[in-house]
C-alpha cells in the first residue's frame, strides 16, 4: 500500500488531545481532513510528522523503538495512526539546524513514504524534509505564504523613526523591526529552495500561482480550496445583535499586519462615531500596565501606543489575547464588521472564517485576497496601506440606509459572503481535490 507523510508546523489537536498534551488549533483544516480520512476507505496509508521543543520532546513517551539513541525523534501511534515527533526550535524560524536532515532521514528510513506533503514554506524542517527525501515528484507542498514576498514589504509604511528604533526588549532579543525583516528575508530564500525542490504544489490565488511559478516553473500546480475550523460552519452574523460601531482585527503585533493603518482610520471616524471599538486578537505589543510589561514593550508596540494617545483612543483598543476557534467565532458575531488591514496576505483564514459567518468584511485589496472577495458584492476592499479609504469602507459598513430591497450595505454583502464561502470551503469538495491531487502524484511515483 503507498504511504503519505504529512510534515505539520504544529501538533494537531487530535495528537494533543490523547498525550494530554497542550495543543494549537491553528491550522484545523487539517483536522477535518483526517478526520474526514478516518471516515472513509483512503487507498494508502498515512502518517504524520510534527515539531516539539527539546524538553517537550523528552518527556514524551514513544512505542518503544527509539529511532535515535538520543530521543530526539519520538514514534508514536495514535488513534491507529503513525505519527512522528521531531526536534525543532519553532522561536527560531531563521535559524537552519543541520540536525533536522538526521532526523527526517531516521522518519524516511522507518516510514518509507512514496509520497510527502508539507504545509507551509515558513520553517526550517520544510527544507529539511526536502532535502532529505530528494524526490521532487514524491513532493507535495501547500502553500500558505510567501516569506520572500512579505520581506519585500515587511516594513508596511512605517516612519523611519519608528524603523530605526530600538527598545531595551528588542535590544536584548536582537529583534528590532529591521531585523526581523531581515529574518524573513533569509527565511524567504530558503523557501525558495523549498519550492525549487519541489515537483508539486498546492495553493489557491493567482498571487501565489505567479509566486511559485517564478521560483520553479517546472513544478505542476494544484488549484485547491481550503477548508476553515469546523466551528465556522455553524452561525450566521446578524445585524441587530452585534456591537454598534465594532471592529475586529485577528492579529496586530507585527507591521506586515497592518494595525497601525485601523488605529488612523478610527481617528479619522472618531469625530462621527465616538462610541467606535476595535477588538484585536492574537499576541498584544501595547500592554504597558506594569514596568514588566514596559520593558517588554517592541518599537512597534511603542507606536502603536503614541499613535492611540495623539488619536484620543484610549479605551478604545480592547487587547482580547489567544482565543480559540469558538472564542474567535463568538467575537466575529458580536463584532459590526472585520477588518483585514495586512500590506501582504496569501489567503487569510480568519477573512474566509468572517465570511463563512456572514461578517461584512473590509480587506486590503492585495496578494492573494482579491480572489477571495469581490469588491461591493460579498466584501469590501481598500488599497493596501491607505487609512482614509479603509476608514470609508468601514463607514459605508455602517451605513444603514436600506435599498429598495429592504436591506442595507452590511446585510447584502453578508448574505453573499456566506455563499460564496460556502461554496470555497466546502470541506467534503476539497477533501475530493485533495484526494485526486494524491492519486495523481502516487500514479506517478510508481
């Protein structure tokens, strides 16, 4: 029988779940395809591979065949699937371990794939894994985003002042905002080594098409959709229960991200709508209510604070942390609208996800999220970087003025969001994909 190796960025839930063992659900697409794989008959065998820290890796039991005299590769089987935790200092992901090959050749040699799949260009071990198993028509890669690209424009229209500044924490973490472009920038060339070694690739825009094309024409292309968490499958927005005049934003601690153009549009709405909020997820850089937290502070966190107290927004920035998918589900229907203000995005799940709820959305008209959103039909979208035509999205949003059919802007693109999404990440559809997409490749392996 063939057998496929999946190499993850994170341990999936399920794995976590029987360690007992914390766990991301970031990526929980991949969930539902194994679990849809566990549903049905699939002609080949799976495994996954999947990094653990050092000391986490230790402590982890394996079956009992230690693959390396030092444990660092951990065998397990799980829910009668074969899965494979190796080393890997995720915190890191400029830094190449050389280790790494060792460890995927001690995977390759006990599972014997006819087949990888790699999600994702932005770590190391993806590098490794291809190097190591030196079969380009045995490759598959799924691209998520494109590191070198987002080098290019890392720097999102950040003032020099605030480009050249250094806090003591980025100071003492050697992670001021030019170095961490410089950190995708060495990233971004060993993706393309990535995708130079691979024969097969999956993505779903023309944006990373024209990407991968370039690195490596040679590699034959996969159009497939993605499928969201399975939370997003269940709930519909509804105007008249969400927060008048709220936004929310699925990430604000990095520039690329974009928070620093809806803090400028809010002053600009502020005046017209003073009861105005912005919900932001994900890791906070503007926590400054102990001395800890302000030593602690990045250059762009300090920003971020300047541009809130020139604005007058303060207590208007609420900081919601890590939340789950139901979590982010919950804050997506009480929110007005979502915002996705990146200068670079592939796809962006929580856009897909905000859609799949029926969330107005207002994006930046670039990379892959044009093929996403139709501009005035099921989302709005502004030019990359351009706070005043954001702010008039968001407010065109807003508008409540109803059209002969009784419904508002808000309404209409809500309604056509949902289908279009449901129709993108129909998760049974691209399970069908995936699984021809793997037929085609084992056909040709052979």
């Amino acid at each position: 029988m063939n057998r496929v190796l999946w190499i993850c960025n994170i341990m999936l839930p399920f794995i976590g779940q029987e360690l007992k063992l914390p766990y991301s659900s970031r990526e929980g697409w991949l969930s539902g395809i194994f679990g849809k794989m566990k549903e049905k008959e699939v002609p080949f065998l799976l495994g996954i591979c999947f990094p653990m820290g050092e000391r986490e890796l230790i402590k982890l039991k394996d079956t009992g065949d230690h693959l390396l005299p030092q444990g660092q590769v951990k065998k397990l089987v799980v829910q009668g699937t074969v899965c494979y935790a190796f080393k890997e200092d995720l915190s890191v992901p400029e830094r190449y371990d050389t280790g790494l090959e060792e460890q995927f050749r001690i995977i390759f040699q006990d599972f014997k794939p006819h087949m990888i799949h790699i999600f994702g260009t932005e770590f190391p071990h993806a590098l490794a894994a291809v190097r190591t198993f030196g079969n380009p028509a045995g490759t598959l890669l799924g691209i998520q985003g494109l590191c070198g690209e987002i080098a290019k424009v890392y720097m999102a229209g950040l003032p020099e002042q605030v480009q050249k500044k250094v806090t003591f924490r980025d100071f003492i973490r050697k992670d001021t905002i030019r170095q961490q472009q410089e950190k995708f920038m060495i990233r971004g060339k060993r993706e393309a080594e990535v995708i130079a070694g691979c024969g097969n690739i999956t993505g779903r825009t023309v944006f990373d098409r024209k990407g991968t094309e370039k690195i490596n024409p040679r590699a034959k292309y996969f159009p497939m959709d993605e499928t969201m968490r399975k939370e997003f499958y269940a709930g519909e927005w509804r105007m008249e229960a969400c927060e008048p005049y709220s936004i929310f934003l699925g990430q604000g601690d990095y520039p690329l991200k974009g928070m620093h153009f809806v803090l400028k549009a809010m002053a600009l709405l502020l005046p017209k709508y003073p009861s105005l909020h912005l919900y932001v997820a994900g890791n906070s850089v503007i926590e400054n209510s102990t001395w800890k937290e302000k030593i602690k502070l990045p250059a762009y966190g300090k920003y971020m604070l300047k541009l809130i107290e020139e604005k007058g927004l303060f207590g208007k920035v609420i900081m919601l942390g890590k939340l789950d998918g139901e979590e982010m589900k919950r804050q997506f229907l009480k929110s007005s609208l979502y915002v996705c203000p990146s200068v670079l995005e592939n796809s962006p799940n929580t856009v897909g996800e905000a859609m799949l709820l029926g969330v107005p959305v207002a994006a930046s008209r670039t990379g892959g999220i044009p093929d996403m959103i139709e501009d005035g039909v099921d989302g709005l979208l502004f030019p990359a970087g351009d706070e005043r035509r954001l702010a008039e999205a968001i407010e065109a949003l807003w508008d409540r003025n109803q059209d002969k059919d009784g419904l508002c802007l808000a309404q209409r693109i809500s309604g056509r969001a949902r289908q279009r999404a449901g129709r993108v990440h129909d998760g049974e559809k691209n399970y069908e994909r995936l699984m021809e997409i793997y037929s085609v490749i084992l056909d040709e392996t052979k």
